[in-house]
C-alpha cells in the first residue's frame, strides 16, 4: 500500500519573561486550538502539569490557590512568584500528537534596593569630585571616572544579576540601579556642588588671564565615581515572545 504523508505546520511561540519576586504573571497560550477529544496543558519544567482541560469539562488545577486559569482563552495567571517558580512553563496540545503551542523561560529577579548619591568634591576650583552611591546591600559598589558626558567603571563588586551605572546628564549626576524588572536612581545637580571662587580685589582680576579661564571651564569634568544604585517599571515584567516556523512530518 502507498505510505500517506502528512505534514503539520504551526508556530509555536517561545517567549522569556522577567518577573518581580511576590508579583503576578500572566502566561498566554497564543493560537492555541483545542478540538474534540484533545486535552490542554500547562506543563512546568517538562514533567509538572500544572493544569489539564478538555472540552466540556472542568479543568485539573494542581495548585488552585495560586494559579487561576482561563478556560475561554486558555492562559494562566500565576500569582505571588518566588524564586522557585523560575523556569521552562509549556501550553501544550495534546490528541493523537502533541504539541506546543507556546513556551516560556521564566526569571524570577528581586526588585533592586533604593539608592543614596552623595559627592565630594576633591577640588572645587576644578570641579573634580569623588561621587558614592550607597545600597541597602552593602557589598553592591563600583568605582567610576566621568569625563565631560561619559563614565567609565574603573571597578565594581556583587552585582550578580543587576546593572549598576552612573553617568552625566546636562547638569546631574545620576547613578543607576537595576535588573530587568525594576530600577531606581538618585542624581545630584552639579552646579549645587560648585563653590563660587572667594572675592578678589580688582588688582588681582586684572591679573587673571582668558585663557586661565578657559582652563578652569575645561576641567569641570574630571569625576572620579564610587556606586550603588535604581525606578519601578510599571508591571514589574517584561515578556518578550517570538514565533517560529516548525514542520512536524508523520509518515
């Protein structure tokens, strides 16, 4: 007999989402399809089924008091993440085959701590001055030199999964803290840092030259920078998803 050849396209959506420690997230099973006799599941780290549903019954929760699922679009809303809930998260179809329809890689992140800037100036003539931005979490730092609008890091230490930066923007400094689903910030006007210089008498004035003046406005920006740092982004997540193009053959 003639060997049949049947191949099945589909688009299976494979999304990497942020979530803030105690925070929800909502998990949506994009084009998924169930027909008659098929099952759908939301499957965690390939061999947890967090729920099963079939047509014209009620869905099997296995943790009710945590997670609410859709049985009109078939998504999953899982509440209070902890770290532990960190991982790979399926919809699945399943019938004579099965097949996901769409997958997640979940990060649970702790949201970053409030940040404290402070300065000090190393010489006001020159406007060179020394910039700490503290943490609660003492062992997050870094060590920073800015010139003009541009900060390079000379040292930092602990960050693990945070970014710690600080640079110059028109007339602050700010120094930044923060992971994928938060930030926080303080910054600091440099002008308040200044000290205008002591009056002079008008025989010593005559004396300064131009170019000592262009000098002194040439060397505002020399910072030397020691850090810590972080703005909560709306929803405490960010989901990115994309589709891709699979063919399934069964002979």
């Amino acid at each position: 007999s003639a060997l049949q050849h049947l191949v099945h396209h589909f688009k299976p959506h494979l999304c990497s989402a942020f979530v803030a420690s105690g925070s929800d997230l909502l998990l949506e099973a994009k084009t998924a399809e169930v027909g008659p006799g098929e099952q759908f599941m939301w499957r965690f780290n390939t061999t947890s089924n967090l729920v099963k549903f079939r047509l014209g019954s009620e869905p099997l929760i296995k943790y009710k008091e945590r997670t609410v699922f859709s049985k009109q679009n078939y998504s999953l809303l899982l509440r209070n993440m902890q770290h532990s809930d960190s991982g790979n998260y399926k919809a699945v179809v399943s019938g004579l085959e099965e097949k996901t329809v769409t997958e997640y890689t979940v990060i649970v992140q702790d949201r970053v701590s409030p940040v404290n800037l402070t300065v000090t100036p190393i010489d006001r003539r020159f406007h060179n001055f020394t910039v700490t931005c503290r943490t609660v979490d003492s062992q997050i730092n870094g060590t920073f030199q800015c010139n003009n609008k541009t900060c390079h890091l000379l040292n930092q230490t602990h960050l693990n999964d945070s970014s710690l930066k600080i640079y110059v923007e028109e007339h602050l400094i700010i120094c930044n803290h923060s992971n994928k689903v938060s930030r926080k910030k303080d910054e600091k006007n440099v002008s308040s840092i200044y000290q205008k210089p002591p009056v002079i008498n008008t025989a010593t004035k005559v004396g300064i030259s131009v170019g000592a003046l262009a000098l002194v406005v040439v060397s505002i920006s020399f910072v030397v920078i020691k850090c810590k740092y972080l703005l909560i982004f709306s929803h405490n997540q960010i989901i990115v998803c994309k589709s891709i193009n699979l063919e399934r053959s069964t002979n």
